[in-house]
C-alpha cells in the first residue's frame, strides 16, 4: 500500500516530538539556572543533587536540538539561543502559576462570574446585604444582576441564561431546588391623603371600593396571587385591580392618589416617597414569601457560596 503523504516530513515531525517532550520541571530547572549560572548554587535552590540537574538539561537541549548553555567549570553561560529560551520559559511558567492561582479561586468560589435575576423587590431589600457579603468574602467575584419578573427567571434559568433567581413564587418543579430567603410581612401603601391614612392599622375590608395596584399575572403564580388571596380572606373577594408590571411603581401610583397596594413590610425602609405613607395591616399578619431559585443538580463553587450568603440572611430575618 502506497503511503498517504500529510504535507509533514520525518525531520519536522521529530522536532514536534522533541519539543512535546518538554516538562514543565524542565522549564522551571533551567530558569532557575539561568538566573544563578552557577549548577552547584542552582541545585541547592532547586533542592536536587547537582548531577541530576545537568543531566536534565542536557535532556532538555537534546529535545530542543539545540544548545543554550556553555559550561566550564561548573559555571554557565547561555547561548543566544539559551537567552530566547530564557524569556519564553519564564512567561509560560508565569501563566501556568497564573492559571493555577486562578483556577483555585474559581474552584474555590473565590472568583468568576454569576448571573443573578432579580424582582424589583429583593433589589430593594435582601439584594443589597447579599452583594456586601459577597463582595467581603470574595471580591474578584463578578456578578451581573438583571431585573426580572418571575415567569422571566424560570425561562431563564432552564436556558441557562441565569445562575440564580430571586423572586416571590410558589413552584413545585423537580429541575430546581430553592430556599426561603425572607418571609415578608405585607403592609399598605396608600395616598398621604387618605381618609384610612390617619389610623395605624387598617382593616382591609373598610378599602373595597379601592383600585388596588397589583403586578399583573404571570404564568407562574407568585406575588400576584398572594394579594388576591389576601384580600379574598380579609372582606375583598372581587376586587377592583390596576395590574402593573412592577411593584415598586405602585408606590408611585399611590402618591398619584391613582389606588392603594399591599407592598413587602421592606418597602417601609428602603423605598420612601412623598405623597405615600405605610400602614399596618390590622388583624393576623399576612405574607409573602422571597425565594432563592436555581437549577438542581451540581452546584458551581461561586452559586454555593451566594447560596451560603442567602442562608445566612434568612438566618438572621427569620
């Protein structure tokens, strides 16, 4: 059978052998020699006997083919080729102790990159305590933070388009796993005006003539239902609704004196605005729950450790 020629002659295809034969420790060896000139003092430094040394480097120039050090003496002096090979060997021994450092870090969850969606809410509550924590354990961490409604973060999460979300939802589905991150407690968020403002607590029975502000429905039930269902125990089983798309914009629209809204009890603190004013529910307390969401399965080191970060503030709200 005639042989097939590959364009790679026999010469060429043993200097390719040769130069794949080179390991690592002999990159380190010779650098280390280079630097001394001197086989005595870079074998104590490199903790070999002297005579190994030499006979790695002459493996070394028989792979290479070619010579980068003239001996005399025990002392060295590098060829010009033995100076090229100098810088060569140092930058690729920089970026493998590079690489290494940072694989530890990512294998670690000490660096890399997380996706994390978000509703308006947890931006306004847990979101910021996350990031501190995160930011104080690992600061080469990047994380990208979209805001999303909940049916967003789901699709997104089984694209694997985000890493986490963040989201009121109540889901029974195998593919993810989730965690409580807060219980928040609803209140009323109402004109400064309003006749029901001057009262501490509110029966929500006496607001049924009211335009509640709710965000609009999603294909997956969270926060939504949870306020129909709220009004549906407290006196209000139909009532009148302006669906929004975040929540957060129904603070606003309160302001306008344009309808009342149940908000998470957080709101009271991070989300002030003029014209709007807080209430208690009166009553049993009602809530709404603040989950963390990710795919089950295999957990990246950097999602454990924001899921650690999302255990310990559920520690410290519940």
């Amino acid at each position: 059978m005639d042989r097939i020629w590959d364009g790679t002659n026999d010469s060429h295809r043993n200097r390719l052998r040769g130069v794949t034969a080179v390991e690592i420790r002999h990159l380190r060896y010779f650098c280390v020699l280079a630097e001394q000139l001197h086989f005595t003092k870079a074998a104590l430094l490199l903790n070999v006997a002297q005579p190994a040394l030499s006979r790695q480097m002459k493996q070394l120039e028989r792979e290479l083919g070619t010579q980068l050090m003239e001996r005399s003496n025990r002392r060295v002096r590098l060829t010009a080729a033995g100076e090229l090979f100098r810088g060569r060997a140092a930058r690729i021994l920089e970026q493998l102790d590079q690489a290494a450092r940072e694989t530890a870090r990512v294998g670690q969850g000490d660096a890399g990159s997380l996706v994390v969606g978000a509703v308006s809410t947890a931006v306004c509550s847990v979101l910021p305590e996350l990031l501190r924590g995160i930011r104080r354990e690992a600061p080469n961490v990047s994380i990208d933070i979209r805001e999303m409604e909940p049916a967003e973060q789901v699709e997104a999460l089984r694209r694997e388009a985000i890493d986490i979300g963040l989201l009121f939802l109540a889901i029974q589905d195998a593919a993810f796993d989730s965690l409580v991150v807060s219980r928040e407690r609803l209140i009323l968020a109402l004109p400064a005006g309003h006749p029901a403002a001057g009262a501490d607590k509110i029966r929500l029975s006496d607001l049924e003539n009211e335009t509640f502000l709710i965000p609009r429905q999603q294909p997956v039930p969270g926060f939504h239902e949870v306020v129909l269902e709220t009004l549906r125990l407290r006196g209000i089983p139909a009532p009148r609704l302006q669906p929004i798309r975040l929540l957060q914009t129904a603070v606003f629209l309160a302001a306008g004196h344009l309808g009342v809204a149940l908000v998470p009890e957080s709101f009271r603190n991070h989300l002030k605005i003029r014209g709007c004013v807080y209430r208690d529910l009166a009553g049993n307390a009602a809530y709404a729950d603040l989950i963390g969401l990710w795919r089950s399965g295999a957990v990246q080191p950097i999602l454990g450790r924001f899921i650690r970060q999302l255990k310990r503030i559920q520690k410290t709200s519940g």
